[in-house]
C-alpha cells in the first residue's frame, strides 16, 4: 500500500486541476462552505455528524460515501474527530454526462435534488473501492503513455460501483413504477436540470417529454407527491439561494440568470416559495452576513 497521501493532477492546457486523491485526518477542508468547480467523492473512514448540502441537512456516519456536482454548496461538521479520502475531478477530465450510457451516475450519484447526496458502504464493495483507489495511486505516480486513459478507465469502475450500489440502496431513483414511467420521470428530472433557467412551465416539459401535461402530472404526483410546478419552483429556488448566499450579484442580475426579465416579479415568486424576499435572505443569511 502506498503511504503518500496526497495525489494531484494538474491540466497542462491551462493549468488547473484535472484529477486529485487525498486522504484528510480532519475536517479542515470541508469546515466552510465548499463550491468548487469539480465532482467530489468523499469517503467518510472515521466520524460521524452532519452534511449541509443544497439547503438541506442529512446525518452520515463511517463508511458512507458522500457525492457532489460541480458548484453544489456544500458543508461537513462532524460530531468528533473525522478521517476519510477525497477524489475530485473537473467535468474537462471525466463528463459524467457526455459519458452517461457508460457510467450512468448523473442522476443517482450526481445531479439529484431529490436522493440524499451519500451511499453506505457494505465490505464487498469497501474492498473493490480501496483497490481502485491503490491502483489509482499507482497510476499517478507513472507518467508514462496513457496515463491519463488509465485514470478515467479506474474512475468509471469506482463510479460504477457506487451507483450500483445506491441503486439497491435507494430503488427509488430507478424510478421502477411502470413501463414507461421510469424514462419519462428521469428525463424529466434531467430536463429541469438542464433547462430551469430558461423553461418554467408545466407544459415546456410536457413538450419536450411529448406527453399531455396532464399526464405528466399526474405521473409527477403520483411518484413525487408534489405538482411539476412546485418541482420547477424548488429547482429555481436552490440556484436563487446559492447565488444569493454565495455572490454579491444584484438581485436583478440574479433574476435575469434565472430567465425572469422582471425584477419584482422574480422577488414575488421567491417570496412566496422561500417565505422571505430575496433582499431579506441575502441579509440574514447570505453574503452580506458572511462578508459583514
């Protein structure tokens, strides 16, 4: 086993991170908001606490592993002392999306408002994760030809695993219902990810789904409990809070990111499905607190 704890590799195109494995001994690096520009995989050895992810709170323990898209805020505070490993790798190294139908872990891993963000580990697949990463290691100490090749080729079998394995964890994301209901459902989870910002309508999805939008909603109840509006409205509420905690953007320039063109009507439907204006979020609990 190699004892070398920290493994980065760098993108020599511009220079920014392309793939990263380390081990941590403490909670140093997740102690503040994290929003970084890469997946995460962190696998919790030792500790417990909890996992602040997207406006939510989530308990974990030993031995789960916890997962993170690309800009997805996010905070760990564990109960005591807290051991584990990191990989992190930018979407130029390795795009779960262009590389769906090999991996298939955006949605079930990645990219799931509706799923909490970790899996538990049982001992068959902690043995074939520590293995990989072993061999991961190994691979980032050899620049030789197709180093980069080899890397992503053990990456799809740790993510492959994982989302195996939360697939028998939480069967729910296979959206097993009907015959026809599990595509519909995921790609309408997929739709909204892709295109909240610019379709706000019940019935944008339906189009893109060729379906009724009353059959649509009628699945999306039935499944979610909830109405496709009120799906939308939490998908464009997540991304409003993250700019609104995260950045000093203007409440306008926020709104117009989102697809609205009229300020006040954007402050009237976060009002209403945050409780609060976005003027007062921002106040209480975003960025101006944290700069103040």
């Amino acid at each position: 086993m190699i004892n070398q704890s920290d493994f980065t590799l760098i993108n020599p195109q511009n220079g920014n991170l392309a793939f990263k494995l380390f081990s941590f001994m403490d909670n140093t690096h997740f102690d503040q908001i994290q929003r970084v520009n890469y997946y995460s995989l962190i696998w919790i050895k030792k500790g417990k606490g909890t996992v602040k992810v997207d406006f939510s709170e989530y308990d974990f323990v030993e031995n789960q592993l916890l997962s993170f898209a690309p800009y997805q805020p996010f905070m760990i505070e564990p109960n005591n002392s807290i051991e584990g490993v990191v990989i992190r790798f930018h979407p130029d190294f390795f795009c779960i999306i262009k590389h769906h139908q090999e991996v298939a872990c955006n949605g079930v891993l990645f990219n799931n408002i509706y799923q909490p963000p970790y899996i538990t580990l049982d001992e068959v697949s902690k043995t074939t994760l520590e293995m990989v990463l072993e061999q991961m290691k190994v691979e980032m100490q050899n620049t030789a030809l197709a180093q980069y090749e080899l890397l992503i080729s053990y990456l799809k079998i740790f993510l492959i695993t994982a989302s195996r394995l939360k697939k028998e964890q939480h069967p729910e994301v296979l959206l097993d219902v009907s015959d026809k209901e599990p595509f519909i459902l995921q790609n309408l989870k997929n739709y909204i990810e892709i295109h909240f910002k610019t379709k706000h309508t019940a019935r944008d999805y339906a189009d893109l789904l060729h379906i009724t939008p009353k059959a649509l909603a009628k699945i999306t109840k039935n499944h979610f409990n909830k109405t496709l509006t009120n799906l939308i409205a939490e998908r464009i509420i997540i991304e409003a809070k993250r700019e609104l905690y995260l950045t000093n953007k203007p409440v306008k320039e926020i709104a117009f990111e989102l697809g609205y063109n009229d300020e006040h009507y954007f402050s009237r439907f976060f009002k209403t499905n945050a409780y609060v204006s976005p003027q007062m979020y921002r106040d209480t609990v975003g960025f101006a607190r944290a700069s103040s």
